[in-house]
C-alpha cells in the first residue's frame, strides 16, 4: 500500500539509502573486502533488509538493514562442487570483535594448502541470525520468510559442513560447543565427535552448555550434575529457537555448530593460535569427507560431551506417557459403548447419542478459533493496543497474546449457551475422547520432529488430561489444569532454566523475562520459521481448551 | 720257460693296466658328460623362459590410499629385479598421487615420514580409474580381449611364462570388492585360472593376494601348478601398518610392508626360495595368519626360487666345451620320435573335478529350527485332522 511495498522499489529506496551513506550498523565492510581480497580469496557482499513485525528490545532492532560479506576460497585442484563453511558474525561493540580476526588469519594460512578438495567459505554476516538466514535464502535460492536480499554474486558447491565462531576475547579458557538449532533439529553426532576429538588431542578444555564434564558417575552429585546438563540441552531443544548462527544451516541438510571461547577465571589460558590449530584439525577432516555426515545419530541428547543418549532410549520414556492417554480413550470407549443401564432414560439417552457429535464439534470449533485468535491477534492488532494503551508495541504483543489466552479460560461457561440441549453423561465423554486422541496424535507428532518439546508437553498435560471429568472438585483441578498449561510450563522453565545455569533470577525478573521469552518466540517464527509458537497457538492450547471445556462441562 | 712266463705275465700285466686306464679314462669321460647331462637339466629344471605380472589394485577413495601403495610397492620391487614394463599389467582403481587431498601431489608413500615414495617418475599404469573391473581383469587373464586393445594391456604369456599376480582392496569370505560396486567371486578367478591353464598360457602362477579373508580366494583353485598366498585366514582382518600424520592416512597394509621389506634384499642373484617367502610376517607382526597353498604346485616350494616369479632372470651358463659341428645333420629316425611325441601328447584336464568337490570339508552350517511355512503347513495339516476327526482323537496320542 506504500512505497515499501513492491520489492523493487524496496531495492531501490535500500540503495539510495546506501548511497547517501545512511548508517549501517557498523560493519566495516569495506575494510573487510580488501583484506580478504588481499589473502588471495574471492569476495562478494550481499546486501539485505527486514522490517520485523514488532520491534525486537532484546536486540534493539526494528528495521534491520545490513551487509554479509564472504570470501571464497577455491580449492587448487579440485571441481567446484562442494564447499565448507567458516563463519563469524559481526555485531557492533565488542561481544564477537576476535573471531573474525581468527577467521582472517585462518583464511590466510588455508589459502597456503594444497590439499583443500572443497571450496572453503568464509562468511561474516551482519545482524547474526538474520543475516545469516539472508545469506542461505541467497545461497540455496529460496525465500521462505519474506525477507529482502540482493542474489549472491559468487557460489562455491553445495555446503557439506559449517562452523560458526564466537570469541570476545584473545585468550579462552575453555570451548563450547552449541548444537541446538531451529525447531530443535541437531547436527549429526560426529561433529560433536570431532569437536571433542580435537578438544582432547589439543589439550584445550571442551565444554557443553558451559557445563564441565565429571568423571564420577557413580557419585550421586556427579549423576546430577550430568543429568541437569542433559536437562539444560532439553530445554534449549524444546525452545525450538537456533541457539547460535549454525542453527539455520541444519534446515538445508548441512550440519553445522558453533563454538564459543569462553574466558572465565581458570588458570590455564588457550591462545587464539591454539583454537586456530583445532579449527584447522576439524576443517582437514571435513575436507576428507568423501559424503555428508550421516553415519552416527541425528537424535540424541547429550548428558556430557563423551556420553551420549539416543533416541532409542528416550523416545520409550515418551511412548508410555502417550500409552496412558491411548488406555484412556480406549477406557472412555468402552464406557460409551456399554448401552444404558437406566430404562427411564432409554428414549432420551438415544436421542441424545444422536446429536453427541454434533454437541461436540461446537467446543472444537469455539477452542480452535480462540486459538487461531491467540495466533493471529497479537501482531495484527499491535497498533490498536498502542494508541489505547500506554505501552511499546513489543509490550503490547505480549500482553495481547497473555489476554486472549486468559481470556480463553472464560469460555466454557458462555459455550453452553451455543448447544442446543444441555450436555450430558455421553456428551462430555465424547468430548473427552476426541481431545484425548487428539493430544495424543499431537505430541506424538510433536516428539518425532521436536522431542524435547513433545515430552515436556506430554509431561504437564496428560496427567491432566487422563483425570479430568466433570465429577472432580473443580476448584482444585481448575487451579491445576492452569498450573499446568503451556503457559505455566513455560513460566516454570523459564526460573528452572535460569536455576540450572546457575543464574537465579528474582520473581520480577523472571517474569520480564518470560515476557521477553514469549516475543522472542514469536519473533521467531516471522523470522526465521520456527513452529514453537504456532504449534502451541493452534494446537495445543485449543487442546487444553477442551479440558477445560470438560471440567466445566454441565 | 719261466723267462718266457715273466715276459708273458709282463705284457699281460701291462695289458691289463692299459685296459684299466682306458677303462678308467672312459668312467671319468662318461662320468662328466652325465655331470653335464645334470648341470643342463639343472639349466632348464624351472622351466619358465619369460616372466609376467599383473598388479591389481581394487579399491578408490582417499581412504584407500593404502591399496594403491601396496601395489606400487609390489611394482617397484618386481620392475628392480628385471621384469620390465612391457610384461608388467598395472590395474590401479584410484589415483592417489593427483588426488586433491594428497599434501604431495605426485607421490605415494609407504613408509611414515615419507622416507620411500613408491610412485617414482617411471610408472607406467596400463589400467587406470574406472578401467578396472571385474570383466578388463578376467579378460586380462583369459586374453579374450578385443583385436583394438594395445599390447600394454594385454598379458601376451606363453607356456614357458612365469606369471605374478598380485591382488589388494577390500575382501570377504570368497570375494574381491572392485571399485566399491562389483565383486569377483573365488570361484570365478579359479575358473579364470583354468582357462589360462588349458590355452597354456602360464607355466607357473604364483598369486599373492592382501586383504581381509584372504585364504577363501586360493580355496577353489583347481588347476596344476598354482602356488597362493595370503594375508590372512578366513574370519580374520588384515590390518593396516602405519598411518602418516602429515597425509593423514594409512600408508600401507601390514602384509604387504613387509614383503616390501623382504624384497627389498633380495637382488637378481639371490637363492631365496619360497619358504622364506612364507615366512614373511608371522602372526606376531602381521596380527592375522598369513596362509599359502601348495599342492597344486608341482615342483618343491624348497626349489623355487624367489626370482622365478618376481625377477626376469636370464640363465647364462659358460661352458668350457667345444662343440664340433662337422657331422653332417643326421636324418631323425622316425621310431624314438613317434615315441616322444607319443609321450608328450596333452590332455585336458578334468572339467569339473567331482571327487575333489565331494570331498572337500563340508561347510558346518548352523542349524536352524524348522521354517515357518514348513511348521505352518504341518500345522494347518494338524487342525483339519482334528477338525474332521474330532478333537477327542488327541487323547489318544497323548
């Protein structure tokens, strides 16, 4: 409806803004090109931009304009059909200012090799999980979220592997891997592997989750302490948001990860020389790779770099949860087949049987509509919020979507009004075992792509969803089924998330935080495709709905 | 009288001394003519005249990179002691020297710190890349190649040709892996071999073959005058020596290092013979069992020497002995050579060697319980039994 509309004239306005040396963001992208230019690589820049749908405070962003450079070295001898990945994303100030300095340095030594068979990349992406989506929407031609880019002039093969850099200072105490990606997808196992191989023949001190691993399992203490690492990678996994810049690379079937020098106060320091010498390691081994990685596990979590559990011992765990929601709702048929003991009742019981789907369908519908509401309502209306409240347009998303959920909870007592007959003994029943199958096929869908999240869902809500009837005291499961629906689940992971990083947070901050955690998810899923927000929005909550609905049912 | 005695007994005495010195002179005569009767059937007791081998190696990919050294190991130990390139058939699956990842384009090396590079300037590679295949190496063998193949790829052996064929890659129990995609079975390559055999195109085969399993590839060997050897017993791997840090692979397989190692002292003169060959890498340094086979070999492994397989050896013998050819060429008689050529008639050899075949050890095969459609059907067999009859009829059998 504007100028910005059209994507052409979108370019054009980008460019003009460019010309007349609008600031962008601080990159030194001219520096950059000369001095890869000057290692002896190919440089090209691709430019791109994105108006996010609600201005994000945690990074302080809202239009989001940048430039992502990469220089590619060409292997000497070989065809140009595959190529590796280095990247290091460039922010202002000083959170990542020495990886790109080890990037370069690595460049100019790679450049000296003659054994390289794949092109290598070397990529510094502005605005880091933006940038980088611009860059692979470039790479790969596609453009899943709407974002604007300019084509990539210079391509090397397709990526087999890639490896983001994060380092703040010269000298690291220890390095951490980050696995986690979007919707929760891993990298294969043996780039763990690797990392981890590399860690002990170079002597520098490896970690997961910033967590160091123990060696007494047998202790009670040392079995905690691994188990509250696997639960840290549970929740990082069900957030379903990238945890570093390699995240959106695992979506194009490249395994990728990150890994972070962390200086904390130890006594033995690694120079940048040395985190140099272990990079160079892992890129000649993923330059004899005659295939992608494929061969060790693509599911698993990790309790410790040298421990591993796969899925084929969680996903067990999650089967018997979702065994007790299948014995419910064979139990509930059972119920409903067995014909009515009471003659009196006999005509209209049969009556009424007749119309039990059709009293059904009207919960559905009502549950699945506030749900597409808590989906849609928040960033559509954000502008109606702030010119009636007094309140930024992040703030007024967030409290939009925390309304309409509440006000979901308001519900069962205005549906009733909508069915024609009261409900009844079968009615609620019926109800009950739709919902019932209905969770179920839906965190069993949920553990397959995303398991973390699958199970902390199945977790809080099918103990809930097996006991609820109508005939239960419903003050005390009414304040249990909101105790344990999705957005108390979060609210709860968000203190025990900070409780295992060692960063307790008081109640205020907390909930600033689960505030932020909840525009980040959204943001998410505009941005980059993550399916956490929509899945919870327009499935599972419409779900717990019609428990809900069940509890009050009359 | 008795004068007349003494001068009898003297002449007689001196007679006899005469004959006995012509009879003496004649046993020494004699007695030397055989002695060179035995030194010339010393001369040709091997019975080869040339020399042939064929290198095979079977695998690609830059892990591989051990096999290709094997081969060019067995090449170069084999073209230093006179076998040249023109009765040599290289096969190499993969190239290694030009490989992108090789950090010193242009060599192979066998030993760490890339004390030997085994691919030199010289090498001459008659089958190269995909060219290796289970097909170009039998019809190598058999010679049932094309009328446009170059004489470098043909094996151009006679019956008086020593032949060396040497396998490497990737094996299993009764196979050869070509090129990560086909295999060669050991029942083939014995059938290959007795191809060879009854078109006499060898004299003599000695196979040498280094990888897992090896002994199963000599089993079915079924034609005379084969010896094998192997790197390793069936069940068993063979095993790489040493990995290189700097190439960042294996360099070469066990076996095979150190039969370079035992080659490398031998010179065109030496008399090893085929013991200490089988001696090479005990159990002790090679992990697995190295194996051989000699029973189809005709002469003593004690009496063949090293060099009548892996050297082109020319036999100069300097006699002291004239040889007059005054007398004119005698016509041959035809009784003594219809004879000989009677002795020397062929015949085929047994097509498909039953006996043997019947009395090899039978394989120990698992036993297995009953299949599920035999069980099935002696089931459904049971239940229409006792359907018809009743099911009272069961406490009968029980």
């Amino acid at each position: 409806m504007g100028l910005l509309s059209d994507p052409n004239r979108r370019r054009a306005l980008i460019s003009l803004l460019t010309r007349l040396n609008a600031p962008i963001c601080g990159m030194p992208v001219d520096w950059l090109v000369k001095t890869m230019q000057a290692r002896g690589l190919e440089v090209f820049t691709q430019r791109f931009s994105r108006t996010l749908p609600f201005p994000d405070e945690n990074n302080e962003r809202y239009i989001v304009e940048g430039t992502n450079v990469y220089g590619i070295l060409r292997a000497p001898r070989a065809p140009r059909t595959e190529a590796l990945v280095l990247s290091a994303p460039c922010s202002p100030g000083d959170d990542n200012n020495q990886a790109v300095g080890l990037l370069l340095g690595l460049a100019h030594y790679f450049r000296n090799q003659v054994f390289w068979a794949k092109d290598i990349i070397f990529l510094v992406n502005e605005h880091d999980l933006i940038g980088m989506q611009a860059w692979l929407e470039g790479y790969h031609h596609t453009n899943t979220t709407g974002m604007d880019w300019s084509p990539l002039q210079g391509r090397g093969g397709s990526i087999q592997a890639a490896l983001s850099l994060e380092l703040s200072s010269d000298v690291v105490t220890s390095l951490d891997i980050v696995l986690e990606g979007l919707n929760g997808q891993l990298p294969n196992l043996d780039l763990a592997n690797l990392f981890y191989a590399f860690c002990q023949k170079i002597g520098v001190l490896c970690t997961i989750q910033g967590r160091i691993q123990r060696n007494d399992w047998d202790s009670v203490s040392g079995y905690s302490h691994a188990v509250q690492t696997m639960m840290l990678m549970v929740m990082k996994q069900a957030s379903g948001r990238s945890w570093g810049d390699h995240g959106l690379f695992l979506r194009y079937h490249i395994e990728a990860a990150t890994i972070k020098g962390i200086n904390s106060f130890r006594q033995y320091k690694t120079d940048a020389t040395t985190v140099g010498r272990l990079l160079e390691g892992m890129y000649r081994k993923l330059n004899n790779l005659l295939e992608r990685l494929h061969q060790s596990y693509f599911f698993y979590l990790m309790p410790s770099l040298s421990h591993f559990v796969s899925i084929g011992y969680y996903m067990p765990a999650f089967g018997l949860l979702a065994v007790i929601l299948l014995l419910r709702a064979l139990d509930l048929w059972v119920q409903l087949a067995t014909p009515p003991s009471r003659n009196e009742d006999g005509v209209a019981d049969i009556e009424q049987s007749s119309t039990g789907v059709l009293s059904v369908l009207t919960p559905l519908v009502i549950s699945h509509l506030t749900g597409a509401a808590l989906y849609m309502l928040p960033v559509r209306f954000q502008e109606m919020a702030v010119e009636h409240f007094q309140v930024s347009e992040t703030e007024a998303v967030v409290l939009t979507a925390i309304a309409v959920y509440t006000g979901g909870l308001a519900l069962p007592h205005n549906t009733h009004r909508l069915i024609s007959g009261e409900g009844t003994e079968q009615g609620w029943r019926v109800l009950k075992l739709v919902a019932v199958l209905y969770l179920a096929v839906l965190l069993g869908c949920t553990a397959l792509i995303n398991f973390s999240l699958g199970f902390i869902l199945a977790l809080t809500l099918v103990p809930v969803a097996s006991f609820v009837t109508p005939h239960v005291p419903k003050l005390l499961s009414a304040v249990v089924l909101v105790i344990l629906s999705p957005a108390f689940t979060l609210l709860f992971s968000v203190f025990i998330f900070q409780e295992l990083q060692e960063m307790p947070v008081s109640f205020q901050d907390g909930w600033m935080l689960y505030l932020s955690v909840i525009s980040q998810g959204i943001l998410d899923h505009y941005l980059y495709g993550s399916l956490v927000y929509p899945l919870i929005a327009l499935m599972v909550y419409p779900c717990w709905l019609l428990f809900w609905n069940i509890l009050f049912w009359k | 009288m008795g004068y007349f005695l003494s001068y009898y007994t003297y002449i007689s005495f001196g007679c006899w001394v005469q004959n006995m010195l012509a009879a003496i002179i004649m046993l020494i005569f004699i007695c030397f003519c055989v002695h060179f009767q035995n030194t010339a059937g010393q001369f040709f007791s091997s019975g080869h005249t040339n020399n042939w081998a064929v290198l095979v190696c079977t695998s690609r990919f830059w892990f591989n990179y051990r096999h290709v050294a094997n081969t060019l190991s067995v090449y170069r130990s084999v073209k230093r002691l006179g076998i040249p390139d023109s009765h040599i058939v290289l096969m190499l699956a993969d190239d290694m020297a030009c490989n992108h990842r090789n950090p010193k384009p242009a060599t192979v090396f066998s030993h760490r710190n890339m004390e030997l590079n085994v691919y030199g300037d010289d090498v001459e590679v008659d089958y190269r890349g995909y060219e290796v295949t289970v097909e170009n190496f039998l019809r190598v063998l058999t010679g049932r190649l094309p009328p446009s193949t170059p004489r470098s790829k043909r094996l151009l052996s006679d019956d008086r040709s020593n032949i060396l064929i040497y396998l490497t890659g990737h094996g299993g129990n009764g196979f050869l892996k070509f090129q990560d995609s086909e295999e060669i079975s050991n029942v083939e390559l014995a059938d290959a071999f007795e191809q060879m055999w009854q078109k006499r195109r060898y004299n003599e085969l000695l196979f040498i073959i280094d990888t897992c399993q090896g002994a199963s590839m000599y089993e079915r060997f079924y034609s005379p005058n084969i010896m094998a050897l192997a790197s390793s017993q069936v069940g068993e791997d063979s095993l790489s020596h040493q990995p290189d840090l700097a190439i960042g692979v294996h360099l070469m397989d066990r076996y095979t290092f150190y039969l370079l190692e035992f080659l490398e002292d031998i010179h065109p003169a030496s008399k090893s013979n085929m013991n200490d060959l089988f001696k090479v890498c005990p159990k002790s340094q090679c992990v697995s069992t190295p194996g051989h086979r000699t029973d189809l070999f005709l002469r003593d492994p004690g009496s063949v020497l090293i060099t009548d397989f892996f050297g082109s050896v020319r036999k100069v013998e300097i006699t002291m002995e004239a040889i007059h050819l005054t007398d004119p060429i005698l016509q041959l008689e035809d009784g003594p050579m219809s004879e000989e050529v009677q002795e020397k008639t062929y015949s085929y050899v047994d097509q498909l060697p039953v006996s043997e075949i019947i009395h090899q050890k039978p394989k120990q095969k698992d036993w297995h319980p009953p299949d599920g459609f035999i069980l099935g059907l002696w089931t459904l067999i049971l239940l229409v039994f006792f359907k018809t009859y009743g099911i009272k009829h069961l406490k009968h059998i029980f």
